[in-house]
C-alpha cells in the first residue's frame, strides 16, 4: 500500500506535458532546473523560485474505520520564457501561453479522457495557482510563471 500519491502523480504530470503537442520544444524539467540559459522556453515540475517544498501534502482518513486516507496536494511547478531581447510584453504573453498549455494539458479529451485524473493516479486534478515573475537581465527579458498543480487521492 502506498503512503503518498505524490510520486506516482508527479511522473504523471511530467508525462503528460512531455506528451502535449502544445508544449513541443518546451523542455519539460523534472525538479529544479539547472543553469543553461540556452533553454528559451522550460516548465519545471516539482520546483518553482521560493517555493519550500516540491509538494505539500496533507491527508485525514477517508472515511470511519480507518482503512483509505484522502491526500490533497499541491504540486509546485514553474513555467519560464527568455530571449536575447528586452520585450517584457513578449515574454509575459508567452508565460502565459505555456501556462495555458499547460492547464489544457490536464483537460479532459477525447484523446486523453484520463488526463484530469494525471492518468488514473489521482482522483482529480487542476492547475490552482499562479505568479508572475518578471526581470530584466544581460541576456534580456525573462518572464516566469510560478503556479500549482493540486490533486485528490484516495490512498
């Protein structure tokens, strides 16, 4: 018996963005990122700037006699676009763009029926929160969106 979804659940989420043909050429990082600036379009899974945890996990018992637990968690992902330029209006919309790839990624279709339930790991899942982050720097604008994939499981 498992004692968290939140594996399971993240390697579906990664799965998922990895298969979306909107996010062809976004490279789909599990975790935190490391420093390669050639990467112009990136969505981390399991990491956003400031965030404490990958994933905050909180479970209760599901029901009386304690035998299945309910998990509610909050997945923390980090969408992030750069280019040589200084166009911040640039950018934002294409942070936004991938963040909406992202949120009809875990839409249900008929080509993926199973997506809003990350592949049958979880009971239901959807894109929750978000921040935008903005900076100029040597190498130009970068846009970045902070938000969280949060699911239900029955564990």
């Amino acid at each position: 018996m498992a004692t968290s979804a939140a594996p399971v659940a993240v390697d579906a989420l990664l799965a998922i963005l990895r298969a979306s043909p909107a996010l062809e050429g976004v490279h789909i990082v599990d975790g935190p990122p490391s420093v390669n600036l050639t990467d112009r379009h990136r969505i981390c899974v399991g990491w956003s700037p400031g965030a404490e945890a990958a994933v905050d996990i909180d479970q209760r018992f599901a029901s009386a006699g304690a035998r299945t637990r309910d998990e509610d968690a909050s997945i923390a992902c980090y969408a992030e676009t750069r280019a040589g330029d200084k166009d911040m209006g640039l950018r934002r919309t294409r942070a936004f763009e991938l963040l909406a790839a992202v949120e009809t990624a875990l839409r249900a279709t008929d080509a993926a029926p199973e997506a809003p339930t990350l592949n049958g790991t979880v009971l239901w899942s959807g894109l929750t929160a978000g921040s935008l982050l903005q900076e100029q720097t040597d190498t130009g604008a970068l846009a970045g969106l902070s938000f969280t994939v949060a699911y239900r499981a029955r564990i």
